[in-house]
C-alpha cells in the first residue's frame, strides 16, 4: 500500500455555546476548523480533524510511502524540521500528519485505533470543562449538571480575573457535580494569566473552601522553577504542558520536577508525540491528563496509556462536518466502540454546506494574551462577561 | 482473535564457543532456553523465547490474564501482568516471565496484521548498526582474535565489544586484537569494553583512563553496581568514554535514578524489561532526556525490529550472527556489518520441530544460564585473575 496524495479543506462553524477562558472571558462561539485526508493507492484514506498549509511541504516526505511504517514517516518529519524547530505551522502540519496516518494504519487493520495501541479497555475516565468564562452562573450549573447526569464527576472551571466571582463559580460547578460524587473532583485553570505568587495567593484562598484536584496552567508555560514553586506552595497538584510542541519542550518540567500532573494532545507531535510524552511521564511517576480535541478522538490514544488520570470532554458542538464521533458517555467514561480508526466519520455532504455558509466574520480564537497577564489583575470590562 | 492456549518447552543446546565474562572466567558451553507458544482461535500462533526459571509465573498470568483475551490489545495486557506483580514487584522472576510473553502477545498482534514487527511498530526496513558481541573472556587470545576476525571477514562487523575486568594487562593485549581483527572489516573499528558490574568506580576510572591512553572506547558498559546511580555517574564524570548502563535493570521505574540523576550516557534497553512493550517505553524516557539506547543480545536479533522504530538508538548486540541453536531460524540476517529485517509476519522466527524434540530438555541446567556462577570473588573490592584450574577448565569446555 502506497500515500497517493493528501487534501485540506478548511471551514468554519458556529458552536452551540461561546468559548473561552481568562485570556477572552467574553468568548466567542465562531471556530476555524480543517481536515486533512491521506489518500493511499487501495482506496482506504486516513484523515485527521485538522491540518494547515504547510502540509504540502511534509507531504513529499511521505508520498509513496507505506503508510503503516508511521515511526519512520514521523522521524523524517521531526528531522526534516530539524533548523526552524518543530514549531509554528510545521509543527501543526506534522502533528496532523502524524493523526492521519494513524486513522490511516488502523483503518488498514481493520480496527479502531485504541486496539492498534493495544489498550485492552476501550473507555477512559472523563472530566468535564466549560472553557465558559462567558457562561452565566444558571448556564454553567447547566452544562455541568448535564455532564453529573451521564456520572461524570469531575469538572474543571476557567478562573483568574475574579477571586470573588471564580470562588462563587466554582461552587456552582461543585454543587451541579455533587449528583455524581458526594466529593467531586474540581480542576481550575487560569491559563497563564497569573505570575507565581498571585498564583501561590489565589489557589490558597480557592483551597480555604475548596478541595481542588489540580491547578492547571497556573503560571507560564516554560517557568519549570515558577510552576515547581506553585507545586510546594498549594495542596493542589500543578497540571501544565498542553501549548508545549514536543517531547523535548517537556525536558526541563520533568528534570526539575515542575509538574505534577501531565497535559498532552496530539497536538504535541501527534499520536507519536503524545505517547512519548506519557511514556517519559509514566517513568517519572507522572500521571496524564488528556485535552479536549473534536470528536473526543484523544480517548482512543488515552484508554492505552498506562499512566492516564482522565481526558477533558466540553463539547460544545464541534462536530458539524461529521455523521459518527466518539460521542458515548455513560458513568462518567467515554466508551469507544469499534468503527475503525480515530472512530471519526465525516460526512462530505455537511462539510460542504459548512463551507459554503456565509458567515461573513473572523473568528476570535487563539486568543492573545491578555493585558495585566503575570503583572496586574485587569478586571472585567463593562459587558465583557454577561454575568458581571 | 482470542488467545486459547499456551505451551512452554524447555530446550538445551551446545555453543560453538565458550561463553563467560569477568564473574564466570570458567565459562559454559551450553545454552538454554524456553520456547512459548501462544495459540489463538485464529490459527496464528505467537512466540517467544526466554523465561526458562519463570515457568510457573508464566502459566499463573496465562490462566488469569491472558486465556481468552484478544492478544492485538497488548499494551492494556502488559499493564494488567505488570500490577498483576504488584506487591512483590514486577522484577525478577516476575519480569521473566511478563516479558516472554510480552513478546509473544507482539508476535501474534503483528502476525494477525499479515506483516513483520518492524512494520507493526512503525519502523522501516532500512540497516540497522549493530556490533559484535564476544562475551567470551574465558577463550584465549587467539580465540578472540579469530572470533572478531571471523565476524569482520564473513560478516562486515566493524564494531565489538570485548568482556574484560579480571587481568588488565591481558584486556589491553585483547584490546588490541580485537581493533586489528575488526580492522579487516575495511572500516575503522569501534571498540566497546564490559566489565559486567565487576570493578568499583574507582577501579573503572584507573582501568579505563589507562585503556583511553591508547583506545577510542566506543562506551564502557556496567563499570559499577546497576543501582548505583552516583557511582556511574562519578565514572562518567571521570572519564572520556560513554557509560552505558541499565542491562540488569528489570522495569522502567528500575530507570528513574538514572534518569534524575543523568547516571548514563548510554540507556541499555532489551526485550527482558517487561517486554517489548517496556523497551518502547524506557527508549521514549531516554529519549525526552537527551540519552541514546544501545538494544542487547537477542533470540533471533529480534531487536533489529526494534532499532527503526525508536527514535534513539546507536547499535543492537549481536553475540551470534546466526542461531547457534537449530531449534529456529530468524529473518534478521547480518550483512555487510549492518542487521538487515525481512518480511516474514511476526518476529520472523520459524521453529524446526524435529531440532526442538532433539534438544527437548526436563528442565535447564544452571550451567546453561547467562550466570552460571554468580558474582566473582573480589569483585568491588579487589581482581581476581582467573587461575590456572579455571582456564584449564575454560579451554577444556
């Protein structure tokens, strides 16, 4: 079996519900969506839920290759990278790439993809996240009730401009998650917004009413001595990695001990990334967490690692190009059944008509930075949250 | 596919020459070994090779994990064997026996997919480095000379690593003979030295700086205790050459001192660390440290699957370019100085079934074992040359 060619289409859809976090409080419900499909000459392709413009670039890397030797096809990409890094687009590209040919290699196995790993379970335990910092406390409440009412008892809430407001949230979130658990788990995440000792202040004023599971992304990405200090200083594991690219950007967290619990995606190098990742983890004694991705296909990778604690689910209607994702949530795990590979199926008919929606504006995510960030707390502006 | 049945047969055979190192300067001229077979509602049938002490752990994870199971989810059916262990820990006796099967399970998975291991793990076809591997100090040095000759002649091999730790005049001599006998291969030679956790740091450090006076050492490999992570680390802080350590380290957690404590330079990683499963582990920490893998002595050089399909690693051990046993035939074959994989399905390793009945044993002698006689006097503390009995003993093998 030979890699024929490969196609992106881009799109965008309007979600059910607005996302966002401390850097965008007000959200924004629009996203920039692709697929990128890997064709081989017997008929059977791979795709992955994204991929960019840079794909063109690898691809030659890959064309007329087997499919199945994805390692080879990975290492090609990392070293062909090798001067500008494995950043930026190349970075995006390679990680899609990677996705694909991993659809790809079960789909020529016939199975879906947690058996091409070898996992022996095919669920994994299941948090639920807002990225609703827009969201009301009624709608919040909500979202999280739905998820207690599937036996989800987890949740993680977006926090960091309000003391106040994020200590009254969080309870909101505690009391919707205690139908599932007399003790829920609760996560925070500031995402980066706080320097290392507002952080250290504000995580212990949250743990004075509440018992926090872990504290994600509480300061800067690459601060190991920053995120190791936040470590010594809350009861709260520390969670962090998940805009880190690769394995070796995970070096100096692991090596000074600055985590304590792991964040990986495929985003991190793909299927291939992400496992080498966990697997350094699993030797230091590291759980991971896996992120929310479309169609939840991180669940088929996270149900055969070993050291997995559970993976982010939000949901907020993301799926719009596809007739079957990995959608089953049932006491608190996401179930994966058997359609082969990432156990995604688009369908070419609802692409289209999402391609030819007028939409007619940009929309608003990744967000930058927000001002104040490790510095100052600039508070909400007047209407920037509906709920303040 | 769904595993239905297990088989393990004890087998034995003679070696075509004395093997031993600085512990067993008298050396063993046999070899045993334990055959698993794995079978499946599907007809295919996995197997391995190792784990001859561990038979009854073998049969225990079989019965409770592994009967009835679909051998393609091998990772979920390595963590069930590993916590199987947990209280005594998955070491030892345990790790034999997780690891054999282990093996078989990848065996069988890449056999259902019709193709080689190689290609189920993502690697590719291209050579793979890898060094010939005397592990024989009890021949003499004319034997050594004409093994390395033999191997850089008929098989290309550039690279060797030599056993030494017990006369350093007679390592240095050695050393020496085995760079002219490499040197016939047409490439400059690469030398490696093992003196198999024998010597102190210290000892290693006056051995080795005497030895790097007039040899490039590719790595020196267990220059002291497997668990002494300062030690080592106190070792490749004195000296020029590479320590390469972790052969006697049975897990992935086993690792994590040196990883802390960057003890290593080189990570040792085989098949016997709870399987193929937890090589691919152990080479992916290694990796995200910034460390190379060297992958061991194999059954078949099964390891040759695994070279491409890891980011990390240098050379793969050959101690024989060929079975020694007639039991099997492998689809690794050494050419040119390179291990090249084939593409028969699985590990590529056939079983002849009249050698097995031949060689069929009731139960493996010790003296067939990797170490037939422990840990050598003096060893940490002071050398012990191997006397005038031991190398008749040695030479009469």
């Amino acid at each position: 079996m030979k890699i024929t060619d490969f196609r992106v289409e881009k799109y965008q859809q309007i979600m059910d519900r607005p996302l966002g976090d401390s850097n965008g409080p007000s959200g924004d419900d629009l996203i920039n969506s692709s697929i990128l499909w890997i064709n081989t000459d017997e008929g059977i392709s791979g795709q992955a839920p994204m991929g960019n413009d840079y794909v063109e670039n690898l691809f030659q890397l890959i064309e007329g290759k087997d499919p199945r030797e994805i390692f080879t096809h990975w290492k090609n990409m990392i070293d062909f990278v090798f001067k500008a890094g494995d950043e930026g687009e190349a970075h995006g590209a390679l990680s899609a790439i990677d996705i694909a040919l991993w659809d790809l290699k079960s789909k020529i196995y016939g199975e879906p993809l947690w058996k091409t790993l070898g996992s022996d379970d095919p669920k994994c335990k299941i948090y639920a996240s807002d990225i609703g910092y827009n969201l009301s406390d009624q709608e919040l409440f909500d979202f999280f009730d739905g998820m207690a009412e599937k036996g989800v008892d987890s949740g993680k809430v977006k926090i960091g401009i309000s003391t106040e407001d994020d200590v009254r949230r969080i309870g909101v979130v505690h009391e919707a998650l205690s139908k599932a658990s007399k003790r829920p788990k609760i996560m925070v995440d500031s995402n980066e917004y706080w320097s290392v000792k507002y952080a250290i202040q504000t995580i212990s004023k949250i743990e004075e009413k509440f018992d926090i599971f872990w504290a994600e992304e509480p300061v800067r990405r690459w601060d190991y001595k920053g995120l190791r200090l936040v470590s010594e200083n809350i009861k709260a594991a520390v969670s962090t990695g998940e805009n880190l690219n690769n394995v070796g950007d995970f070096y100096s967290l692991i090596s000074n001990q600055a985590a304590d619990i792991l964040n990986v995606s495929t985003y991190q190098s793909g299927v291939t990334g992400l496992k080498q990742i966990s697997n350094i983890a699993y030797a230091f004694e590291l759980p991971v967490t896996t992120m929310n991705c479309i169609g939840n296909y991180n669940a088929q990778i996270a149900s055969a690692i070993p050291n997995h604690v559970m993976m982010e689910v939000v949901d907020p209607g993301r799926e719009q190009a596809y007739s079957k994702w990995n959608d089953n949530i049932e006491d608190g795990f996401l179930h994966l059944d058997d359609t082969p590979g990432l156990g995604l199926i688009v369908d070419e008919n609802k692409l289209k008509k999402l391609q030819s929606a007028k939409i007619n504006r940009k929309a608003k995510a990744p967000w930058g930075r927000r001002k104040g960030a490790g510095l100052y707390i600039k508070g909400f502006a007047k209407g920037e949250v509906k709920w303040k | 596919m769904r595993i239905i049945g297990l088989k393990t047969t004890l087998f034995e055979h003679t070696l075509s020459r004395t093997m031993g190192d600085a512990n067993s300067p008298k050396g063993r001229n046999k070899a045993g070994g334990c055959l698993i077979e794995i079978s499946t509602d599907e007809g295919i049938t996995g197997i391995s090779m190792g784990g001859a002490g561990a038979i009854p752990q073998i049969n225990l994870l079989y019965e409770n994990i592994l009967k009835g199971s679909d051998p393609r989810n091998v990772t979920g059916l390595w963590k069930k064997m590993v916590e199987r262990f947990f209280k005594g820990g998955h070491d030892g006796i345990a790790n034999d026996a997780i690891s054999v099967l282990d093996v078989a399970l990848w065996d069988l998975k890449s056999k259902y997919y019709e193709e080689p291991l190689w290609k189920t793990l993502g690697g590719n076809s291209e050579k793979v480095n890898v060094y010939a591997s005397d592990i024989a100090l009890p021949i003499s040095d004319d034997q050594i000379y004409k093994w390395y000759s033999d191997m850089s002649t008929k098989f290309g091999f550039n690279a060797g690593k030599l056993k030494v730790g017990l006369d350093q005049d007679s390592d240095l001599k050695r050393l020496q003979l085995m760079y002219d006998a490499l040197k016939l291969s047409g490439k400059e030679p690469i030398l490696y030295v093992d003196s198999n956790e024998y010597w102190s740091p210290k000892q290693t450090i006056r051995k080795v700086s005497e030895m790097e006076e007039r040899f490039t050492l590719g790595w020196i490999e267990e220059p002291a205790r497997r668990w002494d992570f300062l030690g080592l680390k106190k070792v490749s802080n004195s000296l020029k050459t590479p320590v390469c350590a972790g052969e006697n380290l049975d897990t992935l957690g086993d690792f994590l001192p040196y990883f802390h404590h960057r003890s290593a330079d080189i990570i040792q990683v085989s098949h016997g660390m709870t399987g193929i499963t937890g090589a691919l582990q152990i080479a992916d920490a290694a990796y995200a440290l910034e460390l190379p893998v060297t992958l061991g002595g194999s059954p078949g050089i099964i390891h040759a699957h695994l070279a491409n399909a890891i980011p990390n690693c240098i050379t793969v051990e050959v101690p024989h370019p060929e079975p020694e046993s007639m039991v099997f035939s492998t689809d690794v074959k050494i050419t040119n100085g390179f291990a090249k994989v084939g593409n028969k399905p699985g590990l590529g390793i056939e079983i002849n079934y009249d050698e097995l009945s031949k060689s069929k044993v009731g139960s493996v002698s010790v003296k067939s074992g990797p170490s037939p006689y422990g840990r050598r006097q003096g060893a940490g503390l002071y050398e012990v040359p191997p006397s005038k009995d031991e190398i008749k003993e040695a030479r009469t093998k």
